[in-house]
C-alpha cells in the first residue's frame, strides 16, 4: 500500500509541476507575442485614403509631343481635386498609368497655400493635384486625343484608379 500511495504522489506531482510549467511557458509566450506584434495602427489603415475627382476647368488634362536627346516624347499633364479620407495623413508618392504601363511624377499643393511639392495631405483635408508622364517612343500620333486610366499611388501602397481619363492634344 504504500509502494502505491508512493506512485501516485510521485504522478499527482509530476502532472501539477508539467500543468504549472505549461502555464508559465504560455505566459511567456504571450508576452513574447505582444512584445514583437506589429503597431495596431498599421492594421487600421484603410484601403481606400483617397478620393480622385478631375478638375473641371478647360486644359486640366492635355498632351503634347515634345523630344528627349533629340528623340520625340509623349508629354501627358493632368490635375485632379484630391480629398483624403483617412484619419492618416497621406502622401501621394507617384501616379500610375495602365496602358502602356508607365509611372510618372505627382506633385500635391500645401494645405492652404499656393506651393507644389510632396506634401501630406491630412486627414479630412482636400487639395489639388498635378501630375505627369514621359512616354519614350510615342503611342499616340499628333493632333490625336489619347485615353488612359490613371491611378494615384499613396505612401500605403494604396492605388486610387480614375478610369478613362481623356488628354487632347495640345
């Protein structure tokens, strides 16, 4: 009998240490866990910042045949009204064009002053946009108008598609 009270201590002590240790070791791992858990911010960030609208005025968008080292270049120019809404501030880091697939150059006006550059755009703030691209060699001949879908690129990776932006010539 005692032989048997002996092995049944010895397993009643053996399972509290393992339950006990069990527990410490996931303790630990959950503290590991938040220590090294990425910011909640970054998870809250919305997939859609921005909204595009083009500018109404005549000549917001055009193109023109310009050269490059004496080689002929597309010139495309546009401009839209940007509202971020987001609670982020946003920066708009390059414009995308689909076809042909090319990426060009974005500058956003300061909040409330006359100055271009890359600028945030706070949360809830609207702004103009200009933007730009070089295409080497030409896709469209002179005097012709020419259609793309273009997108804002923010510093999320966010990508903002207006579709069937028209460029007359210029």
């Amino acid at each position: 009998m005692d032989e048997l009270s002996l092995i049944i201590g010895v397993i009643v002590g053996a399972l509290t240490i393992f339950v006990y240790l069990k527990g410490f070791l996931g303790w630990i791992a959950e503290k590991a866990r938040n220590i090294f858990k990425p910011s909640d911010a970054i998870h809250n960030i919305p997939r859609k910042t921005l909204v595009l609208l083009p500018k109404s005025n005549p000549n917001t968008t055009w193109w023109h045949m310009g050269a490059s080292g004496g080689e002929p270049a597309m010139q495309i120019v546009g401009h839209f009204t940007v509202t971020n809404i987001s609670k982020f501030n946003v920066l708009p880091t390059l414009v995308k064009m689909k076809k042909p697939k090319i990426l060009g150059h974005v500058m956003c006006r300061k909040m409330n002053e006359n100055i271009y550059g890359s600028f945030m755009i706070p949360g809830g703030g609207t702004t103009d946009l200009s933007y730009d691209f070089w295409i080497f060699p030409p896709v469209q001949e002179k005097n012709e108008p020419f259609k793309a879908d273009i997108a804002i690129v923010d510093q999320f990776g966010n990508e903002h598609w207006i579709k069937g932006v028209d460029f007359p010539y210029h």
